[in-house]
C-alpha cells in the first residue's frame, strides 16, 4: 500500500495531493503497472501493486503524505472494526466463524510503522506469498519462481534456482496456509478439463489442441 494520508474538501485540495502521482519521484517510488508483469488474474506485481487513497481527517496528522507500509483489502474489515470499537463476532447464528485474515492500517494511517508482513494468495490455480521483501509467485501448473521485492521490484530475476532454500520455506509457508484457509487444488474443482480452443479462450492463453 502506498496512500496519500489526507484529502481536503474542495477540488483543489484534491488536485494538489493527487500531482504526486504523476511525479517522476513517485513513479519511482511506485512503479506504474504497465511496468509490472502480468494482469488481475496472475498474481504478480501488476495485478497487485497499487496505490491506496485514504481520507480520515480525525486521525491522519500527515495530510498529502505517503506510507509505503504493506496492505491489503483483507485490512478494510478490521481497520473500520477498530475505528467504530467494535469487536468481530466469534459466533453468527450458532455457528463458528473463522477471525479475519487481515490487520488494522489504523497504526500506518497514524505514520506509524507495522513492521514485515506474510500475505498469501490463490487464484485461479495461480499462487503467491509474500514474506516481508521476499515473494514466491507461480502461475497455475508452473514452477515457482522467487523475487527480492526490495532489489527487483519488477520482478524480472527469477532467485528460485539460485536460493532453493528460500524458495522451498516459503513454499512450504504457502502450502500451511492453503491448508489452514482451505484452498482446493484447481484441478480438483468443476471445469477443471477447460482446454482454450480457437472458439473459446481466454486473451492471453495459446490454443491448446
């Protein structure tokens, strides 16, 4: 997450904040995403990295400032659970619910910092985690492929081969989360046997015979 703390009232005030996103300082700080890999449904840094636009007059003292703490959508629910003091139900209806995954930003809307972070993901049979500066992304039945965030942004060297060790702990840090969440192999699920044909494929996919 990269935010702009503040918005004024006022098209202006608004103007005014949103020039640095278009700032050659800014973009690179935050690569733009035509400069990242891939799109939405593959999880690398082109469907992922974005700048987040908060506005929370009360408790942001750094308005137009940035942050480049980590975030993620699953930390909405427990950033308003925390603003409004209202705690998430351990039960609904008789039944168990599972906590959230996500964290509170309200400590990086306040400028302060929360330290390394682990998110994990699936779609679509495509699979990423994310440990601090270390990210480990493979598209559906491909290998893994490991990148230093903080060195390679652009994720355009592929560490896997020369760090086995590293790439095998956060593969294996994947796997207990897909476990504990309840991920369902892609191949097990309905339409599984979906092969692109000339008639019907997606974009970027090859004809599959």
């Amino acid at each position: 997450m990269a935010g702009i703390h503040a918005l004024g009232p006022g098209s202006q005030a608004v103007q005014d904040l949103l020039d640095p996103l278009r700032a050659d300082t800014f973009k690179r700080e935050l690569p733009a995403p035509a400069e990242l890999q891939r799109g939405r449904q593959i999880l690398y840094w082109g469907a992922q990295h974005t700048p987040f636009i908060a506005f929370w007059p009360a408790g942001i003292k750094a308005a137009g400032g940035l942050t480049s703490e980590v975030g993620h959508v699953i930390d909405l629910l427990p950033t308003f659970l925390e603003l409004a003091g209202v705690k998430y139900p351990k039960k609904l209806h008789g039944r168990d619910l599972l906590p959230p995954e996500g964290r509170s930003l309200v400590p990086a809307l306040r400028g302060k910092a929360q330290g390394p972070r682990t998110l994990a993901w699936e779609h679509e049979g495509n699979r990423a985690i994310r440990v601090g500066d270390w990210k480990l992304v493979a598209q559906f039945r491909g290998d893994w492929e490991l990148y230093d965030l903080k060195a390679d942004r652009t994720e355009l060297r592929n560490l896997a081969s020369k760090m086995t060790d590293k790439a095998g702990e956060l593969g294996a840090s994947w796997q207990r989360w897909a476990d504990r969440v309840g991920v369902v192999p892609w191949d097990q699920l309905p339409g599984a046997s979906y092969k692109p044909t000339a008639s019907y494929r997606r974009k970027s996919e090859p004809v599959v015979p």
